[in-house]
C-alpha cells in the first residue's frame, strides 16, 4: 500500500459544479498535511494547508480525520482556471520527510 | 521577487557523464529539498537539507549526491547518471520551522539520460 494514495481521476467536471477529492495516508504519526496544486509541466504549487479543525478558503474546503487518516478537499462553483493536478502532501514525522501523494487531475469544462 | 531558481531547466546527456544541477533560494530558507517526478510515481524526496552542513536521504537517494556548503544554495549532483534518472527534477525551500510552513518550488528541470 502506498504511504499516501488519492484518486486516481481524472475528473472531468462542468463549469460551476462542485468536486471532492480524497486522501488517505498511512503514518499515524504525520502531523503535516498540504493540498499543493500542479499545473502541467509546472511546479506544485501550495493551495492551502489543512488544519485540524478543517479550513476554508474562498471556494475551498479543506477537512482532516485523523481517526481515518484520510484528507479531503472540496472545490465548489468549479473555474476553468482550476483545471491542474491536485496532490495530497503528508509530513513523514516531525522533521522534513515529505510525501506527496501521486494526484488527482481535474479537468473543467466550458 | 522570491523565488528559487534552477539551472538549467532542461539537460540531455549520456549515461556516465557526471552532471550538476543548481538550486538557488534568496528568501534565507534554513530548509531545502530535492524532488523527483515521474508518471504515475508522484514527487519523491531524493535528499533534504535542515541547515549549511545538513542533509540527510529522502526516499529515493541512490545514485545522487548533495551539498549544502551556503545557505542559499543546494546543488544536486549526478556522479555517473543512467537511464532511470531521467525524470523532472525539482528543488524546493521553506523555514525550518513550524509544521505547516509552505514550500516553494522551483520551476523544475527536465534531465533525460541517454
């Protein structure tokens, strides 16, 4: 089993509908986690860090269950400008270990 | 502007051909990090640095060495490269600490390994 595993997608999605996508991780002790979004052939670029509580940015819902290890992220009103690569980034241990989930690609449609 | 740049952005060579690839930070990040990316693997660490002097293995360190001789600068090198370190590469600095500090990435290099 992979340390972090995503959907495999890719969602295709119209214009305005709202898309989740799930994270799971493996290392109970992880303290850190990161959704990063990538553009193609671009760098990863942070899109938001999740905090316990859950947290929100504008259209962007991230969540945290630690009891289930899982990570979720929930885009609504979709942009076509929110067409990337969405990775789940999950901290080793204390330290600088990072581990980046393999993605989840979303396409959106005019 | 801070950023973290890269050089070069896009490397063919041949197979044992020792290679450098640059990493440059100028925001004073005490941590930098390596990273590869191939399809269907997702970024893997290949070293990471806590400090001038520091560094320590990622997932995926063999055939790679690095060196951390100045805080801005973290260079990866490729002693004898093969076909199986083809990939993109990107290097990537935050502060040391606080555990949800981003990371910001540099624009990746393409190195092929013929």
């Amino acid at each position: 089993r992979k340390e972090v595993e995503q959907d495999p997608g890719p969602f295709n999605v119209p214009e305005g509908a709202t898309v989740a996508f799930n994270c799971t991780y493996s290392n109970s002790a992880s303290q850190s986690f990161f959704w990063y979004r990538q553009d193609c052939r671009k760098e990863p670029k942070l899109l938001m860090s999740v905090y316990s509580s859950g947290n929100e940015d504008g259209r962007f819902t991230a969540q945290l269950n630690r009891a289930s290890q899982y990570i979720s992220l929930l885009i609504r009103d979709s942009k076509l400008s929110d067409s990337a690569t969405y990775l789940c980034v999950v901290n080793r241990n204390y330290g600088q270990n990072f581990v980046f989930g393999p993605g989840t690609r979303l396409s959106v449609l005019p | 502007e801070a950023q973290v740049t890269q050089n070069p952005r896009y490397l063919i060579t041949v197979t044992g051909k020792k290679l450098t690839v640059t990493c440059s930070q100028n925001m004073n990040h005490e941590y930098m990090s390596w990273y590869r990316q191939d399809p269907g693997l997702g970024l893997r660490q290949i070293y990471y640095s806590m400090n001038v002097e520091v560094t320590d293995k990622g997932d995926v360190p063999e055939g790679y060495k690095v060196s951390r001789k100045e805080k801005r600068n973290f260079p990866l090198i490729l002693e004898s490269p093969s076909p199986n370190q083809t990939s993109l590469y990107f290097c990537a600095s935050r502060v040391k600490d606080g555990y949800l500090y981003e990371q910001y990435f540099g624009p990746g290099t393409r190195l092929t390994v013929t």
